[in-house]
C-alpha cells in the first residue's frame, strides 16, 4: 500500500484542478454539484483562456 502525505490543508476540499506541471490551480469546498461546475468553468477559462469551438 502506497504511502501518501497528509495534507490537512485540504480537509474538506470536494474537487481539485491540477495544472499540467502538478500545481494546484483551483480547489473548492463547495458541495453543491451545480456551484462547483460554475466554478471550475471559470477556474478553467481564467487559467486556460475562453474556449473556442473546432469547426
């Protein structure tokens, strides 16, 4: 069995989005499902830019 680090700083965190090189670039205590998509999607366009679509 692997052995891990405790990170206590992360108790309670319900959703994580790890960059590429393995930082942390949104985390969220959030339980509601619907608040935390809104989240990320804003998370992920402030880390990655707006989306465009691939016609």
């Amino acid at each position: 069995m692997p052995q891990y680090d405790e990170h206590p700083h992360l108790d309670g965190v319900t959703e994580v989005l790890v960059r590429p090189d393995g930082h942390v670039a949104w985390a969220t205590c959030t339980t509601d499902r619907d608040t935390r998509r809104d989240e990320r999607a804003q998370a992920l366009t402030a880390w990655a830019d707006t989306p465009t679509s691939s016609s």
